[in-house]
C-alpha cells in the first residue's frame, strides 16, 4: 500500500516511516510547510494519508476529493503528545482514525485497516447518493426532452417518450443523456 | 444568573479578524462576564471543527458556513453546531500573481472588469493548450470558496471547468503564489496585503465589492454545549458584542493592532496588520474594510445563512432534499442573540431575515428605523430576498 506521511517535525517522520516499511508500505514522506500538498497528492497517488493532527496543511488534504473530482482517499490523524482521553472524544465525535504518537508496529496495521474499512463505508454511502442525485437529474432533463418534443413535433407523452427512447437506442446512449443533448440542441436554435 | 462554566477554551485561526477574541480577552471584556478565557490558536479549520465536535474547545472562531455545514452532516464529522453571533463582515481580498497580474492588462479594479479580463486569459490559455490556472481558497465551506464562485460564475466563468480550485491554509498562500504553484487566491486579511507588500501578487479585488458588507467569521459551538451551557453562551455573545463595540471606535484600532502583534497571535509585520485595521483607507471602496459592530454586524441574519444553504446547493455539497430553511434556523441563532443583546440593553433587529442586494449606502429596516445597516449589493446587482 502507498502511505502518504505529512508531519512538520523531520525526526517523528522518520520513526513513524521505519515501522510502515517494515509492515510492506511504500512511504513518501513530507513537511506541511514547505511541500504543495495537492500536487504530491497528485503526484504519488497514495492510498491512504497519514497526518499529524496539528498542521496546518490538513485543510488542504481535506479538501481533495471534497469539491474537486480527484480521487479521495482516506485520512489517518495521528497525535504527539496527546492523553487518550483527547483521542477517545475525538473518535467519539466521529473524527478520522487516530493514532498516537511512538505507537509500535504491531498497532499501526490495524489502525490503518480501520479507518480504510471506515473511509470506504462512507464512499459507499457518498457513491448511493451521488446515484440519486443523478437519477433525479435524468428525471427532470427526460421530462423536459419529452416536453420539447410534444411541442414541437406534436406528440403526445407516449409517443414523444418512445422517440427519446428510440434516439438514445440509435446514438448508444443513456435515456439521460440523449435527453440532455436534445435540450442543448434545442436551446442552440 | 449563575454561569454553569467559568474556564473556558476559545479556538481561533491566526487571522486579522479574530481580533474580537484578542481584544475581549486582553481588554478584560470577558473577564467582566466572569469568565476566565484561555485562548487556543488553531493551525487549521479542520482542527478547530475537530476539536470543537470533541468538546476538546468550548466554542470558536469559525467560517460563516461551518455551523451550517456541520449542522447539515457534510463537513466529514457531523456534529451540529451553531452560531449566535457574527463576529465581523468584510475583510478577504483576491490577490494574483505578478505574472496574471500583468496579463490581465486591468484597467480597472472592479469584479466585471477583472473577470472580463481573466475570462480573455483563460480562452487564450486554453486555445495555446496551457494547463489550467489555480486559484485557492481556504475550506470547502468558507465564504471565500462561494465568494470565489459566485465571482467567476458571474462573469461565465465555469469555476469547475476553466480554472482549478484549491484549499490552501491561509498563512501559506503567499508562499503558494510566490512558487508558482498557484496563480491567485481569496483570503482574509492580512494575507492579501502581505502577498502584495512582498511585491508577490496583486490585490484585485476584495469580499467588499462582490457583495458589500457580506458575512465572514462567527463564533460557533455544538448544538450540545450550548444546550448544556446556556448562561455561559450568552456571557460569551455579551463579551464579544463589547469587543466589537470597541473594534469599531476608530480611535481603538491601532490599539487592537498592538495587541494582536504583541500577543503573536498573527504573524505578520506591525505595518500590515495596522493597515489590514485601518478604518477609510484612501483609495479604497467606503467601508471596504473590516466592520465589527457598525450596521448591525454581530447579528447571525438566518438570511445570511439562507444565502450560504443557497450556495451550497448550487454547488452540489448539499444532499438534494435537504430542507434548506429548517437547516438556516437550526445553524443561526438570532433568539439568542437578542437574549445575550437585552442583558446590556442594546438594541437589535427584531426580525431575521434582511434582503439583500438593494441598498447602496446606509440605511434603515423597513419596519425598525432605528436599526442602521450598511450598504449590501452584489458586484452583478441581483438582488436576494429571501422568505
């Protein structure tokens, strides 16, 4: 697996670096204020982030995947110097995985096996609706297609859905789509 | 009454508008509302939603959109917050680099013209087969990322098509722009000003001018902590309203420049934050600046929040369905504004919802006249009313 490692202070870096080499990961590490984050991201394509929950940068790997369509990935905290009591409530308030800081090996693995199984629950969840709200958009444009078509070659419902229908079919494409290429069409001329 | 919570922790983000924090804990403002205050720079917004839904925070300095989008469950955590006071209007500034800067050939610093200019350079870029340009914002849920939008969108420009958009924290912008790896941003003061200081980009545009007196930052808590704290709450929104109250006297904000240098809480050179304070700078739009207090700019307008909802679902970070009004109201709080506001006396709007986008310079409430507001058009002069 590729592990992305974005921390400020070079030493942790390198001690949280050794133990994920050791369980097979691939590591490219990196310090929040002198990298472009997006573009390293980009670049390395990792499967999953480990960041300290105390830089800055996290805004910046947040956001990827949040509003642009780059591929998201899922994003492991870790915590220096923190009390369990302040990873517990964290957790409890639903944010990311967790780890503290000088954990040993054999913790990590199912650390990051967590919050992937976590992260890919929630993209499964993002997927649903994203589905949905596409189908209400092929709804509407095919309702509207379907209206343009009564008007103008004077159909009825039926037959105005049957000629959609049959357009798609003939151009290969989703009912959606040839309902939205007719609506453009039609607001060309 | 009898405050359920005396210590408590206040989250803010290294920025020019925390200053009601700075100044209500420096001035001894919240100390007269008997709370003992400890404040917690943040390094990041994700930080301070974390560690506010954690409870690791009391309450803190926000993005105007944060208690909207948490309340909403899309902000990646999910736990509802709210506010109950604004803590300033105006302040970001767009800034791009010298190169852009000296491409757009500008003649004129005004929203359409710069955009007229930006679209000519995108197509010219486009038609040469450059990679697209950068711009950055601050969070997914800032206004800077809707102002951004509602900019570029307004001059037909396609913000997820022609151009790419990025987070990028704010005290590494100008770093950002001097390596190349953006070429503009929206920020909030002094980062606009700093860039252009160093002689790294250029201040186009500021928040002012596309929509005049919009809102920015507000104080945010957990729909459970200020449940379990109602009198704390109050006494937080009370020491705020004097902070800010004080904020606008203009003869105090050289003062408040000092304290935000000396106690580090920004770092940027004196000059800057002095000049990101000033109030009428020559040169600039009126009331340009940041404002605090004057036109009623504490107040959490539910149609602030109605705007912002709007955005959000024009940009789709919203799930369709959401019921947009039901969500305003439970993100923004004006009832308990006016609970905090009657303590003192001070006198505030009694209704919820202002229009927009029809008001030029300073004027009245239709139905309250003694409440003064400032000017509040959009740079394209649409008009929002919302119902």
């Amino acid at each position: 697996m590729r592990v992305m490692l974005v921390d400020d202070e070079p030493e942790r870096r390198a001690a949280t670096e050794a133990p994920l080499r050791l369980l097979g990961h691939e590591v490219v590490g990196f310090s929040t204020s002198t990298s472009d984050l997006a573009a390293a991201v980009k670049r390395h394509q990792p499967d999953v982030i480990l960041v300290d929950v105390d830089v800055p940068g996290r805004d910046t790997l947040e956001s990827l995947g949040q509003v642009t369509r780059d591929r998201p990935r899922p994003i492991v905290l870790f915590a220096s110097h923190s009390e369990p009591e302040t990873i517990r409530k964290a957790l409890q308030a639903g944010v990311s995985s967790y780890v503290v800081d000088g954990m040993n090996p054999a913790r990590l693995k199912p650390i990051i096996d967590v919050a992937i199984a976590r992260f890919e629950e929630f993209q499964a969840l993002r997927n649903e609706l994203e589905e949905t709200r596409s189908k209400l958009a092929d709804r509407r444009d095919i309702e509207k297609a379907k209206g343009l078509l009564m008007k103008r070659r004077n159909l009825d419902e039926n037959g105005a859905y049957e000629l959609l229908r049959r357009m798609a079919m003939d151009r290969n494409l989703k009912l959606g789509d040839a309902a939205r290429t007719l609506i453009a069409a039609a607001e060309l001329l | 009454m009898a405050l359920e919570k005396n210590d408590i922790k206040l989250g803010l983000v290294p920025l020019i508008d925390a200053a009601p924090l700075i100044v209500a804990k420096e001035k001894g403002f919240f100390e007269e509302q008997g709370l003992n205050v400890t404040l917690s720079v943040e390094a990041s917004w994700a930080s301070i939603r974390d560690k506010v839904a954690a409870g690791l925070l009391d309450a803190a300095h926000m993005l105007a959109p944060m208690p909207i989008a948490a309340t909403a469950g899309i902000d990646g955590v999910g736990v509802p917050m709210m506010t109950a006071l604004s803590l300033n209007l105006n302040g970001n500034a767009i800034a791009v680099s010298q190169s852009l800067y000296w491409r757009l050939q500008l003649d004129e610093l005004t929203p359409i013209s710069v955009g007229e200019r930006l679209k000519r350079v995108l197509e010219a870029d486009r038609a040469a087969g450059a990679p697209p340009r950068v711009f950055a914002h601050v969070f997914p849920f800032s206004p800077h990322h809707y102002e951004l939008r509602y900019w570029l969108a307004g001059c037909d420009i396609d913000p997820d098509r022609d151009l790419q958009l990025v987070v990028i924290p704010p005290p590494q912008m100008v770093r950002a722009l001097r390596d190349g790896s953006i070429d503009g941003f929206c920020v909030g003061a002094p980062w606009g000003a700093v860039a252009q200081a160093a002689g790294i980009g250029r201040v186009v545009l500021n928040k002012y001018q596309i929509w005049n007196n919009s809102p920015e930052k507000v104080l945010g808590v957990t729909h459970a902590w200020a449940e379990a704290h109602p009198q704390t709450h109050l006494a937080l929104i009370a020491a705020l309203i004097r902070a800010a109250q004080w904020l606008d006297q203009p003869a105090n904000r050289s003062e408040a420049a000092r304290l935000i240098v000396e106690g580090h809480y920004v770092e940027a050179t004196p000059e800057t934050v002095h000049e990101s304070l000033a109030v009428g700078a020559p040169g600039k739009p009126e009331n340009a600046g940041l404002v605090f207090h004057a036109g009623a700019a504490t107040f959490p307008w539910v149609s602030h929040a109605l705007w912002f909802v709007g955005q959000m679902r024009r940009w789709n970070q919203l799930p369709p369905g959401t019921d947009g009004d039901a969500l305003a109201r439970a993100s923004y709080r004006p009832d308990l504004y006016r609970a905090a506001a009657a303590q003192f006396g001070m006198p505030c709007p009694a209704v919820d919802l202002k229009s927009e986008g029809q008001h030029a310079g300073i004027h009245t409430l239709s139905r309250d006249h003694t409440i003064e507001l400032g000017a509040d058009r959009f740079f394209d002069g649409a008009g929002y009313s919302p119902s």
